[in-house]
C-alpha cells in the first residue's frame, strides 16, 4: 500500500462534524468514519441513528457548541435551507462557535442565495463554507456511489475533494458558492417534470387498454430511456409503492419552489416546472405529503378530463 499524500494525510487527522443522520446523512457519515481515519462526531435530535453509527465509531456530540470544538470539518445533511438556517443562525448556532480553522459543507438543497449569504457570513469570521448538494439514491449513499455538485472556491474544492470521494463517485466542481446548488435545483426541476411525464403516461396507457408494464419495458429500450423511467417509474410507479421512508412529496415541492424562486430571480418562465409544482400540490393536498414523491401518479390517475 502506497503512502497518503500530504493532503490525505491533513484530512485524516483533522476531526469530522455531522449534522444531521437521517435517511441520506446516517449512511454518508457511515461512510465518512469508516473510511477517513478520522475521529467523526455525530449530531441529530433523533437517538436511533446514532446509537446505529456508534458501532462504526461516530462519537454523539451533546450540542453545535461541542461539535464545532472538537470538529474543523462540518457537513450538514438536512432537509431544507430553513433547516440549514436554524442550524448555522440559531441561539446555539454554528455561526456563534465557527473559527478560521473551520470548513462547513452544506450537503442538501438550499436555495441558491440564502447559500450565498451564509457563505459571506462565515466568511465573516474567517471560517470557509462549500455548497455540496448530493444526488441520488439512498442505496448510492450507502454504497458511496452518490453525485455531489460543489460550489466552492478552488482551494476548497481541492481540500474537499478526497473526503467527498469516500462517499461519492461522481464530484464535479460547478463553480464558486451556489453554483452547486444551482445545478442541483436543476436537475431536480428535470427529474420531476420527466416523472411527470412518465405519471400521464402511464395513466394514458392504462386507459388506452395497454400493460402498462409492458409500456415502460418499451420504453426503456428507446429514447424515452431515463434514470426516473427505471427508478422513479419501474420502482414505484407501476408497483404503485411509495414509502414513508423516502424523498417525500413535500420535500420534492420544497425543491420545485426553489427552482421557480431561481427562474424568477433570471427573470424567465418554467411552465413545465409550474405543471410539476402544482402536481406535487395535488398529491400534498390528496394526503400524500409524506409518501415517496413519485405519489404524483395517483394525481394524474385521479383526473378526468372535463
């Protein structure tokens, strides 16, 4: 086995922070205190995932304040900007213990400026701040096969990188902070607006007397072929199965409001990702709110044309 190289060698020893263990966070950090070598503490108003992630090592950090002294790297893995807010702005917030030493990683989907200003307000204190947003399953935060979408200056980048590797396999750098953000509000706008699509023609098949397994089969094997055709589409839809334990619909309409807050700051108009948003509302006002997003099909499978 070859030597680690002197960055490796920096990151090994510098302790890692996690907030935030829930269905995406506990197996990233899983990751993390598996392969790093580093000490990684654990923080989470819940106590299952981290008496599950002591086994591996994860120390429980009993508040921000102790993890922010006894971790230089943080990563956060919570559901919405709201909650990144809380955790960084409140009374014991990330924002009153962050020193230079510190770099703090923001691995969900916020919206784009709200990134921004934090940034400029650790900054502040002299402490760094990336945008890293992941993408993909949680069986690919599992097997550390996920996508991450960084927004960081260069130096960041580069210092991030080999410690992102550990739980992805797929890293781009986007540009400085909010650029990955913005592609990852992105990609999640085209998700939705193909699960859509895939929702109206699955019903439309229905109607029109033919196996919808058969449908989706068909189209796997021609253009139509796509990442949410085979997961989004084949896993859940024509099972019809959407669990609690997933990417739920009110979390997928968070993602689409801030794709629209995005094109309104640009100035330009989404009417596919208006027809997605106002889907996912259907779903959330028909009791779906916390099932599995692709729950939209039962919208569409609702609707008569009048």
């Amino acid at each position: 086995m070859g030597q680690a190289g002197p960055n490796e060698r920096e990151l090994a020893m510098a302790a890692i922070g996690f907030i935030g263990l829930g269905v995406m966070g506990e197996p990233i950090c899983r990751n993390l205190a598996r392969k790093s070598g580093a000490t990684v503490f654990g923080f989470d108003r819940a106590d299952a995932p981290l008496e599950r992630l002591a086994e591996v090592g994860v120390i429980r950090a009993a508040s921000l304040a102790e993890l922010a002294r006894e971790a230089e790297l943080i990563f956060m893995a919570l559901p919405s900007g709201k909650h990144v807010q809380a955790v960084c702005d409140g009374d014991d917030g990330l924002l009153r213990h962050v020193e230079a030493r510190h770099t703090i990683v923001d691995l969900g989907t916020s919206p784009v400026q709200a990134s921004r200003e934090l940034a400029a307000r650790f900054a502040a204190k002299g402490a760094a701040f990336a945008d890293a947003p992941i993408a993909r399953t949680r069986q690919a935060a599992e097997d550390g096969t996920l996508s991450v979408m960084v927004g960081a200056d260069a130096a960041t980048f580069e210092r991030l990188r080999p410690l992102i590797a550990l739980f992805a396999t797929d890293i781009t750098h986007c540009g400085g902070v909010g650029a990955g953000q913005v592609v990852k509000i992105l990609n999640n706008m085209v998700l939705m607006q193909t699960v859509v699509a895939l929702g109206e023609a699955l019903e439309t098949a229905k109607r029109a007397g033919l196996d919808p397994k058969l449908l989706f089969e068909t189209l796997a094997k021609g253009s139509a072929d796509s990442f949410a055709l085979r997961n989004h589409g084949m896993k859940a839809m024509l099972p019809d199965t959407f669990p609690e334990r997933a990417f739920s619909t009110e979390y997928a309409r968070k993602d689409i409001g801030y794709a629209l807050d995005l094109a309104r700051s640009v100035q330009i108009d989404l009417p596919g990702a208006e027809l997605a948003d106002r889907r996912l509302g259907e779903a959330i006002e028909a009791g779906y709110g916390n099932l599995y997003w692709p729950v939209l099909a039962r919208v569409i499978a609702a609707s008569r044309k009048t």
